[in-house]
C-alpha cells in the first residue's frame, strides 16, 4: 500500500497547533540586514531557498511578490541585491519582473557563474532566465531551454549548471550555437522510481566533484513507505554518470522520511541531511550518511526533534563552519507554529551531537526561515518568507 505523502507548505510545514511564548536566544548575534516593504524592494522571498554569495560576498535572492509593478498590482517579483559598505548592508534591486508572460514570476533558487551572471527559474518552471550585469543595468535573457522549478547549481569552474527538470538531473551548458541541456541521469526511468522521483531541492557537489541530492518521494523498496531517496552520481572518464542509492528513507524504525533539503558533504565524505518527517516522535531528523569499506552506505541519526519550541520539522540545506558543527533551520511552536528557528549540531568526543538554539524567531524579526549561507567567517545569511516589520520577509545575519 503506497502511503501519500504530505507535502509541506508555507503554512504546513513550519506550523502546530499549540502555542508557547517565545524566548529570546541572545547568546549569539543576530542583526536584520533588510526589512522588505513589498514595494520597490519586493517582499516575500522564496521559500526554503538559501542566498547565493558571489566572491565578493554579495548577497542575491529572489522575491516572488512586491514590487508592485504588473501582475495585478501586487508585483511579480524581484532580484535582489545585498552589498557591504563598512559595517552597514545596502539593499538593492538589480531586476524588476514586469511581464508574467515574457519573464515570469520568480520562484526558484539562484545561481552565479564567474562572469556575475544570475542563473534562476520563473513561472513554476516553464521559463529559465539569466540575468547579466552591465554598465546601464541588469538585462533578461530568457534561455531557449524550458525550465526549472526547482532552481540550478554551478560547477566548480562556474561555467555549466546542473539542476532537475522533472526526476532527471541534467546539465545545462553553453555552445558555439547557443544553450543546450544534456542528461546525466533519469532517476524515475523505467525502474518504478525506485531511484527516487520528485526532487525538490537543487542538487549539491562535494569536494570530488560528484553530485548529489534528495527526492521527496521514491524508494519503492519499501512498499509502506514513499518516502524519498538520497543519491550520488559520480563522473565517468567518457563524460557519463554513475548512480548510487545511498538510503531509502522511512526503512526502519525513527528513520527520517520525506527529505525538504539538499545533502552537504564535509571533508571526510560524510554527508549529512534533513528529514520533515520521521524521527523518535515523528517532528523530523538531521541525518548522517557514511560510506563503509564495502562501498555500502549507512545511515545514522544525528538529531530527532522533539516536537517542542526549540524546533521541528527541518527544511532546507545544512551549512558547516570550520570546526565542524552544522546549522540549519526549523519551525518552531512559538507565534502559533510560524516564526522557526536557526540551530546548531555540535559534535562530540563520544560520537553523539549536541544540540542547541542559535537563534529563535519572534515574528517581529523575521517569520518562517529558509536555507541558510556562511561566508568565509563564518556569519551566517538567511531569509525569512514572512514577519519583520512590514510582514514581507527579512535578510538577517547572525555571527555565532
């Protein structure tokens, strides 16, 4: 019997029913960077995704809202932009979405290339644009390819980008006669999506160059559970990929299930990750997955949320700072389940994490938190879809 997964919403995701006053976490410091009016500047940045940060350390998103420029008054959306000057942040808008029909409405993800061009998806998918940086302003480019709603992700040479389009992964690259995309692997193909179906987060490289990602759905192995697959692909001498299963979620007793972020790797090769659902009191998990001398993978939990104030339900990507501690985002019970919260896996010398709040949203700071960036300090970036104090949304920084 195939169990119908819950997906979750902007709403669903991050919210219960039960109510707890909020607490102020002042161990660390946290500074909202931009208050989104939902005017010129946008306003409602896109759900569960991280900023993109190019070498300079600038900040690039997209708002699907605001702007109130077209579709109906409200807005279609906006670039923005997030530069340093001193010890203040400067907000700007590179690019104003006026036409639904030629240019969409953003909703995905950015990517940068080496050049300072934005790589992103508009109109659930069916339109992907690149934006490009020039002397009189951003110009559009819509790409002769159809699209992503899902959002791309660039090599290490910052050239070719590779993303979902669908259950395939593939690689969209540039040519002598323009854009092209070429399959790396079709993961829902003719094997009953065993190798997982329903991606939902850009893919993710490790330090190899091998890629890797998450489908909300697939697995097939177990028939009680369609609850999503983590995978490898890794590069073959003549051009193609390999596939690796590396876990069935929803397997065995409090195994994560359902995964709503991308997998991050560090520099021994574990890769660790996040689960909505599943867990010791089903409110989510942060995983771990280990390679053994068979070339088998094994899973681990590394946190079961408790289903209290202090978080659950986990979403988006996990971040590492140079000593090895993770910190992602939840949702919390707090502001009747929509505020959420930024945390922190610490690892210990007996092989356990210990876990800890870094910072707890109150609403008036920020309301539903989305992936998380760190620059080379290890600051780290963020986004809230909502709260603030125009309730579009905020960019924040928080130095742990």
């Amino acid at each position: 019997m195939r169990i119908k997964p819950f997906l979750p919403t902007l709403a669903a995701t991050l919210s219960i029913a039960l109510f707890l006053t909020p607490h102020s976490w002042a161990a660390n410091k946290f500074k909202v960077l931009h208050n989104f009016t939902g005017r010129s500047d946008g306003g409602g940045p896109i759900l569960f995704a991280a900023l993109a940060m190019d070498a300079k350390g600038n900040l690039y998103g997209a708002a699907g809202g605001g702007s109130g420029t077209g579709c109906f008054g409200w807005g279609c959306g906006v670039i923005f932009e997030l530069k340093r000057a001193g010890n203040r942040w400067h907000e700007s808008v590179p690019f104003t979405f006026t036409d639904p029909n030629t240019q969409g409405t953003p909703d995905t993800a950015l990517a940068l290339d080496r050049q300072g061009n934005v790589y992103g998806g508009s109109q659930n998918g069916f339109l992907l644009y690149q934006l490009t940086p020039g002397s009189g302003g951003w110009s559009f480019n819509a790409l002769p390819v159809y699209g992503t709603n899902i959002g791309l992700i660039a090599d290490a040479e910052g050239k070719n980008l590779y993303g979902f389009w669908g259950d395939s992964v593939q690689e969209l690259w540039q040519g002598s006669d323009g854009w092209n995309l070429t399959m790396v692997y079709d993961l829902c193909n003719g094997n009953n999506c065993k190798h997982g179906s329903r991606p939902l987060v850009p893919p993710s490289w490790d330090a190899k160059g091998n890629l890797y990602g998450t489908t909300y759905e697939g697995g097939f192995n177990y028939p009680q559970c369609y609850c999503g697959v983590a995978f490898q692909l890794t590069p073959n001498s003549d051009g193609t990929w390999t596939y690796h299963r590396l876990h069935v979620f929803g397997t065995f007793k409090n195994d994560g299930r359902y995964p709503y972020g991308g997998l991050t790797v560090d520099a021994s090769g574990n890769v660790y990750g996040t689960a909505t659902h599943g867990g010791p009191t089903q409110s989510g998990t942060v995983f771990k997955l280990t390679e053994t001398r068979e070339g088998r993978w094994k899973e681990t939990l590394v946190y079961g949320f408790p289903n209290d104030r202090n978080g659950f339900a986990p979403g988006g990507n996990l971040v590492f700072d140079r000593s090895g501690n993770l910190y992602g985002t939840a949702g919390t019970a707090a502001c009747n389940g929509g505020c959420g919260v930024v945390f922190k896996l610490a690892p210990q010398k007996n092989g356990t994490w210990k876990y800890s709040l870094v910072h707890r949203f109150r609403g008036a700071d920020g309301e539903y938190p989305n992936g998380l960036t760190m620059d080379s300090k290890g600051n780290l970036y963020g986004t809230t879809s909502l709260g603030g104090t125009y309730n579009y949304g905020v960019v924040f920084e928080i130095t742990p």
